[in-house]
C-alpha cells in the first residue's frame, strides 16, 4: 500500500502549492530516517558521563542542529523538516530502541509503514542496537516495572504512552512571537547570573539545566543559520530568476528567525514552524509541537503587513497552504506493538485552534480565522487537526463557514466549546488570566495553558474491562493468568450496590498500580531525559531552572484517558435493570451467555440488548449510572499526586485504542460481541442510541465534563441528513445546544455506511476517502479492518424529519 494517490487535480490556491502538495502525496513514501540517531548516538558517545545530563542532552541537540541534513524543495515558501526529507521519521533510541524484528515490521505491514532500506538496517544493528540497547528508557522501564504491573498491561487493562514516545503535550503561546532565541539566551544568562552557591542548595542543579537550554538555543539559532547560508549558496548558482530571488527572500527570512523575534507574516509561520522542528527533533514528544491560537498570534503581522502592502490577502493564505503541507510532511514517529494499536496512524496529533476567546474574553475570531478555514478546506489534508472554538460570543458566520466544511464528510474541523475549557482549566487549578488567555485543545481533545503547562498523557484504561476481571474473579481469559483482585464469587452478589462496590474496588486496585507505574515512569524521565528546548518554551522553566519533565512548567497535569464508559454504563444497567431489579435474569444467565458470545442465547441477548436502559438516549435510568461511573473514576483516579508535582486528571479519550480493548475482552453483558470495538470517547455504545442526536447530547453532559481534561463525542450523519441551509441550522443547533449544557467536544462523520462498504471492497475506488476516527482524521484505507468495522457501525443520526 502507497501513500493516499488522488485522481482528482490536486488542490491548492496557486501553482506552487499544487506541486507542493504533489510532491508531499504523491512523490514522497514513509520511511525510517537514521540520520537524528545516529548524531545523537555521536553526541552521547562523546560527552556521556563527562557532563550532566541536562548539559549533555543540550550538547546532542546542538550537535544535531550543526550536522543533520537541510532540506530545501524548490519552490517552498516555509521550510523545514523532521527528517531528512519530507515523509522520512527519525527514530529516538534514547526512548525506544528498536529491534531489527520491530525494522522488518515496520517495512513490511500494510498499514502505516515505514520503509527501511539495507543500510538502516546495517546502522541500527552495528551502530545503534549495541549502544542504546540497555539505556533506552523502555528498557529501563520495563525492568523497573512491577510484576503487577505487566499482567495487568499485558491484558489489556491499559496502556502506557511514554514506552515509544516522550511526555509532550505543551502548545505554543505567544512567546515565540516576542522573542527570538538570542532572546531566549539573555534571560537564561541573567538567571544564571541570579545563582547564589552560598545561599540557594539547589544551585548546581539549576545551573545545569539553565546551561542546557542556553546549548538547545545556540542550536536553534544555528538552526536558522545554516538555511540562509544555504539559500543563499543555491541562490548563487540558480540560472532560474525568480527562484533565485525567492531564495535570497528565504535566505532573509532565515537571517531573522529564529535567532531574532519575526516582524511580519511570513517569519512569524516560519518562526514556529522552525520552534515545531526544533521540539520534534529533541524528544519524540506525544503529542506534536501545536500551534494553538494560530489566528490569534499571526492576526498582529497579518494586519501590519496589509496595512503596509508588504502583503495580499492571497499571498498570506498560499503561506498557509504552505504550513500546511509542512505538516502533512511530517509522520509520527514509528511505532510498534501496543504503541501502534492504540494510535495506528501516521498523523502526528498537531491540533490548530480557531476563533478561541481573546485574553480578554471577547471573540477571537478574525479575517486569519477565516484564512485558515478556507486553507483547511482547500488542502483536505490529514495533518495539522484542525478545531473551532465556538463560545456564546462566537459569530454565527463563522461556525456555520465551520459548518460547510465538516458537512463535506471529512471529519474536519472539530468543535470545541471555549466557555467549558475555561470552566475545565480553573478547575484544575488555572488562573482566569491564564485560562482565558490560553485554553486551548491539542492532540485530539486534551485542555490545557498553552506556553504555561505540562500535560502528559500517560495512556489509556479500559474501564468495562475491570467488570469483566469482577465477573470473572481477578482472572484475564486473555492472557490466560490471574491479574487482579478475587473479589468472590459474582453468583453471590446480592444486589446491585454489591456489584458496584465491587467494581469500584476492582477500578482502586488497577488504577492503584497504573498511578504507581506512572509515578516510577516519570521519575525516569525526570531524572535521565530532561528537554531543555520545551524548557526555554515554557513558562516557569527558565525561571525556576528547572526542566519541563521535572515540573518546570508553571502548571503540570497527568491524563488517564478512560475508554468503554458507554460499554461499563449499559453493562452495569443489565446487572440493575434485569438482575437485581425485574429478576428475569441471574448473573449466572449472563455469565454463561458472555462465555458462549449470545450463540444460543437469543432471548437474553434481546432482553440485554433491545430492552434494558441504554445510555446516549437521555435516559435518567441508564444515565444515573453513567454518573455513578463517572463518580468512581473521579475517586479512584482524580487529584492523586505525581512525583513532579502533577494531578491525575480523568479524561474520556480513545484514539484507536478502543479497537484494541475490544479485542481483548470477552463479550459484554450489555450484548457487545466478544473482541468487538468499544466505543469511542463518551459516545454511545453502537446501536444504542436510538433516539437521536438530542437525545445523545443530553446523556453525555450529564456526565460532568467540567471536572475532566476532555470528552470527546462523535456523530454520524449522512449527506442527505445535513444537507442544505435547514441541515446546516440543524447542525449549528446541535452545537449550540450541546455547548450550552458544559458539552466540551463535538465532531462528526457525514457519510453514508454504504459508501464505506463499498470502500472496503473495493478500496482502490477510495483512495483519497477520509473519515473521522476519534480525535483525528485518517484515511480510510489505512484502517484496519476492525476499526472500519467500528466507524461504519455507529448509529447514522438524524433531526427526526
């Protein structure tokens, strides 16, 4: 399978962008890059054990700002890549050191690959494998990990993020807009100079990591450097004319950013978009470098450069489609085994936020919100995600603009509701100020305070699954072993508060051991993987001296993403409704039933199925227990400490890891199907929803989404649904409606299941098809079939006329 060909002309506004973009889809095939490897191997073989680790991880940045390969496409307005060509990812075996098995799976899968050529393998065996292999920090965190710990992994239970990829989850605010890196390095050096030996005991350590981040930021500078340097000696043997002074503009730019603050439009893009390869390349951080409120920090040069004629309206939006290609351009690192299952795709989760509230709480939305709206439209690419924030003060012309795009069927863009984030983010400990200025989402529906906060996720947890372990007494039919706690025969249960506290004290115990996992995990990172250049970017770092990993930033959080509550909500309905209440079924009944997956069980499955409260319905039955559930995870999980000085915040996310639970558990007693996907995010279970998308929207804000870091909600509709003014009213409602009772997140899916039967069979008619997942967009030829599977099967909505 090859990279997404369209038949169709390719879009762009202009000439250059459609070559751009031809080049980006059509000429470019995933593959691994050595390159970063290698010179960060170089670096640690060099200083390793002869400076501190902050010192050395800033030596090896610098030393991979000075060698690695500059690359420079003809014709490209915004420059810079992770690898050394476009759709080449570098690999990062401080975290991950890859086996020559994981080289071979990743070159020869279907889906999401990556090609390895002979020589990657020669480097990684002869040169990579025996440095890192004993000093990455999966290694060293797996032989750390308790046994407990893997059982519960190993069956699925949850997952852990920081195996394959660095804590991340920091978005540019706008600091970089005011500051250039030599800046950046004068208020380093006059921290430095603040140190007392005498009086502060922290002191060594403090200057270490201040060191650290000045060398990232020598890097970065050189970074800049290094492009005009090139630009220009390309420019002196270019015979095209208009090349050659397109080079010598970029070779300007260059000179500017990023060792000095941008001035106009163009160097502000390139002035992030340099920051976003400079984080990429340090730390294979979950998730990408995000912009934030782009249209918020280019809206001052955008209008500057107007005013000035430096700028047309159709010059800004061609930098943009630029932007975007540059994104597209850029794959998530590889990843392998569970990694790979709970986020198989390419797209590198970098989210930009539109039309977010101002500083001071006004709209902000401007002519840029618009500009990227019909950039977003135009290109149609996977990357960057793209969002809307929509507040009470938000124009209606600019949601129902939104509006038209998301009906075309692409996913894209998400809504988000700023009020809640606000709401969301003092919650948890934020200032107004801070909130309001900042509240931005990322990755796929995570809330945070751009430029201010750490916000790591740590990996997902599947909720309906510590039922079945209750039903089941401790023991994983998965992998075959005891796992958990032996809470007793369930036959004895006998009523529904028993079977609840039980589950409750099933959750204490796998959120006890995931907590304490995480816990030993950050302390390595704290200790062994600092990141001086997300340092230098977030507030209170450089102030502290201390580094973002180690709870620098001015606010640190820690996720738990849950996933299945629709599934562990109808299930535990069945045990109330059928069992404990009505008595037309024992537990045994729907123990057996969930042994033999239904077959032979039709009157039960019915009864569990057809005639038992379902949450997504609004519900008071069904959705009381979605409560009582989301009270549970709130005390088993929320508030706990980190090392670094974290909370553990609950969130309801799931990327593609609700495929990956299904598969292994066994059937549910609300009739989910054994090894079938579980739903995504806070929708509802699969069928389940039968009374609408108002019914929907009701349920899932009775959870309360206030006190969580995101709730993601899909909807499904198909064209003809949506269609015209009276469908896109209907849409625009639905948000309204949904925004008004705290809902955080909506997006949808506007295609009919026909249309992705049809793909599957004939996937070589779809090949530029694209769906709504979780979080993100993907194409859906590069799903598995069981994921397809899930997304065709969600309930089709529509406006009950």
């Amino acid at each position: 399978m090859t990279i997404k060909m369209e038949t169709k002309p390719l879009r762009g506004s202009t000439p250059r962008i459609q070559r751009l973009r031809q080049i980006s889809e059509k000429e470019c095939q995933p593959s691994i890059s050595m390159e970063r490897a290698v010179l960060m191997t170089e670096a640690y073989k060099k200083w390793e054990g002869h400076v501190s680790t902050p010192v050395l991880r800033g030596l090896a940045f610098k030393h991979i700002m000075e060698k690695r390969t500059l690359y420079l496409e003809r014709g490209a307005l915004i420059i810079g890549e992770k690898g050394d060509r476009p759709w080449a990812a570098p690999t990062f075996p401080e975290l991950c050191c890859h086996t020559m098995e994981d080289f071979s799976n990743m070159n020869d899968r279907e889906r999401v690959f990556f090609k390895v050529s002979d020589e990657d393998r020669r480097i990684q065996k002869e040169v990579i494998i025996p440095y890192w292999k004993d000093r990455a920090m999966m290694t060293k965190m797996n032989a750390s990990l308790p046994e407990e710990w893997h059982n519960l992994f190993n069956a699925g239970l949850y997952t852990e993020f920081l195996q394959q990829r660095g804590p991340g989850h920091t978005v540019a605010d706008g600091k970089i807009y005011q500051k250039g890196y030599l800046d950046f390095m004068a208020d380093i050096d006059a921290e430095i100079e603040k140190i007392d030996f005498l009086k502060d005991l922290d002191a060594f350590n403090r200057r270490e990591e201040l060191k650290g981040m000045r060398l990232v930021c020598e890097g970065m500078v050189i970074f800049g450097q290094r492009y005009a340097q090139q630009a220009r000696e390309l420019a002196a043997d270019e015979t095209d004319p208009q090349w050659r002074a397109e080079l010598l503009t970029l070779a300007d730019v260059c000179d500017v950013v990023p060792a000095h603050a941008p001035t106009t439009f163009r160097q502000a893009i390139q002035m992030y978009w340099f920051t976003h390869i400079g984080v990429t390349v340090e730390m294979n951080n979950w998730d990408a470098y995000s912009p934030g409120k782009l249209d918020q920090h280019l809206e001052p040069f955008y209008k500057a450069d107007i005013a000035a004629g430096r700028l047309t309206r159709d010059e800004a939006k061609e930098l943009l489609e630029n932007l975007w290609i540059q994104f597209n351009n850029q794959p998530a690192p590889p990843k392998v085994g569970i990694t790979l299952k709970e986020s198989a795709t390419y797209t590198d989760f970098c989210n930009i936020n539109t039309g977010a509230l101002r500083a001071d709480g006004t709209s902000g939305v401007s002519d840029v919100s618009y500009l990227i709206l019909e950039t977003m439209d135009e290109m149609k690419l996977l990357q960057p995600s793209s969002n809307v924030q929509i507040s009470k003060k938000s124009p209606q012309h600019f949601l129902k603009e939104a509006l038209k795009i998301s009906r075309k069927g692409w996913g894209q863009p998400a809504f988000y509701n700023s009020e809640a984030i606000i709401q969301e983010l003092m919650y948890l400990g934020k200032s107004l100020d801070d909130a309001r200025d900042s509240g931005i989402c990322s990755g796929c529906v995570e809330a945070g305070c751009a430029g201010k906060e750490a916000y790591v996720l740590t990996g997902y947890l599947n909720v309906p699954k510590v039922l079945e372990l209750v039903l089941n007494r401790g023991f994983d039919t998965y992998t075959n072993k005891l796992v958990a706690l032996d809470l007793d025969d369930p036959r004895n249960f006998e009523s529904y508060d028993e079977l609840l506290a039980a589950f409750k004290q099933q959750l204490d115990y796998v959120a006890t051991v995931k907590i304490a996992g995480n816990n030993l995990i950050e302390r390595l990172f704290m200790e062994e993987m600092p990141v001086p250049l997300l340092s230098v970017i977030t507030d209170d770092c450089i102030k502290a001296g201390v580094d973002y990993n180690a709870g620098g930033a001015r606010y640190n959080t820690s996720y738990i993403q849950c996933v299945g509550v629709a599934t562990i909500t109808d299930s535990l309905s069945v045990f109330k409704k059928q069992v404990f209440e009505d008595q037309r079924l024992s537990i045994d009944d729907i123990l057996k039933a969930c042994k033999a997956d239904f077959k032979g069980y039709d009157e039960i499955f019915d009864l569990v199925y057809n005639q038992t409260p379902k949450y997504g319905n609004d519900d008071a039955y069904a959705d009381r227990i979605l409560v009582d559930v989301s009270h549970a995870l709130q005390e088993k999980i929320a508030g706990k400490y980190t090392p670094k000085g974290s909370k553990t915040v609950v969130e309801f996310l799931p990327t593609t890891c609700h495929v990956y639970f299904g598969s292994v558990m066994e059937a549910s007693p609300n009739g989910r199907h054994a090894g079938i996907a579980l739903p995504d995010g806070v929708s509802p279970e699969k069928g389940a929803d039968r009374n609408g998308p108002t019914a929907v929207i009701k349920s899932a804000a009775k959870l309360d989404q206030l006190k969580t870091g995101g709730a993601l909600l899909n909807q499904k509709f198909t064209p003809a649904v949506v269609a015209g003014e009276d469908g896109l009213n209907n849409m625009a409602t639905l948000i309204r409606g949904y925004f008004a009772i705290d809902g955080h997140h909506l997006q949808f899916n506007v295609i009919d299941s026909q249309t992705l039967l049809d793909a599957q069979a004939h996937p070589e008619d779809y090949e530029d098809l694209i769906v709504r997942v979780a979080g993100y967009s993907d194409y859906f030829n590069n799903l598995d079939r069981a994921l397809q599977d899930e997304i065709i099967s969600r309930t089709s909505q529509d406006f009950g006329y």
